[in-house]
C-alpha cells in the first residue's frame, strides 16, 4: 500500500486565541472541516495533482447545485470537487455520499450544467470580487489579529464567519490573498475555463480529503465504502480520488503539514 507523503509544507501555527466556542477541539491545530479546505486554497500542491490547479471558490452550504467543499479547475480543464472531512480516532467517515447521484440531470437545475465552464464563471465572478472586498476591509485586522466578527461571503471558506481564515491568518495573508489579488489567479481562471470549453465541459474528478485531527484515523465509514463503490462504478475510478492531510507542530512558531493518498 502507498501511503508516501505526496507533498508537504511549513509555516506559521493558528491563532489559537480565535475560536468559536462550539467547535470542537477548538484550540487544537485542526478544529474544523474547512481547516484542511483552507489548506488546500493555500497550497493545491497537497493533492499531488498533474496539472496545475487553480480554486474557484468554496460552496458552504447545501448539497445542490454545488455540493463539496471546494471547487477547482487544473490547467487542462478538468474540473475538481472536493468535499473535505475531519478524520477521528475509531470513527470513519463518508465524503462521497454528495457526489452519488450528482452527475444525474436533475429538473430543479433550470439552465445551464453546473458543469459547464460558463455557468462556473457566473459562480466565480461575483464571490471573486467579495474576497477582494474582504482583503481591502480586513487586512489590517487580520495582520493584527483583531477578529472582526462580520459575515464575509467569498471564494475562501466563509462559514462561522471566516474563523478558519482568522485563525490561519498567516497563510491567508502570505499564500492565499496575494494570489487573489495576482492578475496571474484570474489568468489562470480563464486559461482553465476556455480550456474546459473546448474539452466540451467533461464531467468532473470527485476528490475526498481527511482533514486528521490527533489520533485521528482517516478511513471510510461502512457506509463512505458503499458509496466509494458505487460511485466509481457511474464515474469510472480513474475520477475518484481519497487524500488526506495532518497537521504536525514541530516548534512553537512552525507546523509541518503534509499529505498522502489513502489506498
């Protein structure tokens, strides 16, 4: 079995000071889903991807049109879903249950597909220029570690109002908001939508990613494994893919994270 790092980084520890009470583990390094979704946005390299990929943005509620937890094109225009999960001690778990069916049309999705690059440049847009607002409005704060407790909508996870990017605030501000902020994102946005076009809109690559909490196991749930099967039976297996990423803090001031794939 491969379960050889596939990439890994360092950098600054989170704020532990930043917390929204109800979550658990909420002064650990991991605290919730969107952490390893954060990391991602930072550093896509920890997918082990081909190509070069690029985020869209980060749907954070519903489980239609958009389910998942992070939106992605490579630089040959496919398109990536990944939903994101915490992986615990002696508790599997399911990130494929969203994606069975989804690939299905469905009559309460009135235009375009989802799939196609247009309707994906309609998402994008807008979200774009909300977390540009965020950046012009909050980067003061964020280099001060002053949490301004606003609902903030964007590409970036957004929910429980921003806490994951407050509390990882010094990726955001070194890895995440320049590149939004960098012609190049948009650049590379466009490359990959055009490209996807031309592909004729394929259907995409269905990306599970455990997020490991301290002593956690990532594993797939009784039920994560049925719908690993059945979904690798609608979209063939060459587009499943389960990853998984931890956290590890090696001085006060570093953490190393690194990921592998789950065979």
């Amino acid at each position: 079995m491969d379960t050889a790092i596939i990439h890994q980084v360092f950098c600054a520890p989170p704020d532990k000071r930043i917390a929204i009470p109800s979550h658990v583990s909420s002064q650990a390094l991991v605290s919730a889903e969107e952490t390893g979704s954060l990391w991602l946005w930072a550093w896509p390299e920890l997918l082990g991807w081909p190509e070069e990929v690029t985020w869209l943005f980060s749907p954070v509620t519903g489980k239609r049109p958009w389910p998942g937890d992070l939106w992605g094109l490579d630089a040959a225009g496919n398109l990536l879903i990944v939903e994101t999960k915490l992986a615990k001690a002696q508790r599997g778990m399911d990130p494929f249950e969203d994606f069975v069916g989804f690939e299905e049309p469905s009559p309460s999705w009135k235009g375009n597909s989802v799939f196609d690059s247009s309707t994906l440049f309609d998402r994008w847009n807008p979200l774009l220029q909300q977390e540009k607002r965020f950046i012009r409005e909050q980067t003061t704060h964020l280099r001060q570690g002053i949490w301004d407790r606003k609902q903030f909508s964007g590409i970036v996870p957004y929910s429980y109002k921003r806490v994951e990017v407050w509390r990882w605030r010094e990726i955001y501000l070194s890895k995440i908001a320049p590149k939004v902020e960098n012609g190049r994102y948009e650049e590379a946005v466009s490359r990959g939508m055009t490209k996807r076009k031309e592909k004729g809109n394929p259907k995409p690559h269905y990306i599970g990613f455990f997020t490991v909490c301290p002593n956690g196991e990532p594993r797939l749930s009784a039920r994560g494994k049925v719908n690993h099967a059945e979904l690798c039976k609608i979209s063939t297996p060459e587009r499943v893919h389960l990853l998984a990423a931890e956290a590890i803090q090696t001085k006060p001031t570093e953490v190393k994270i690194h990921s592998w794939h789950i065979p």
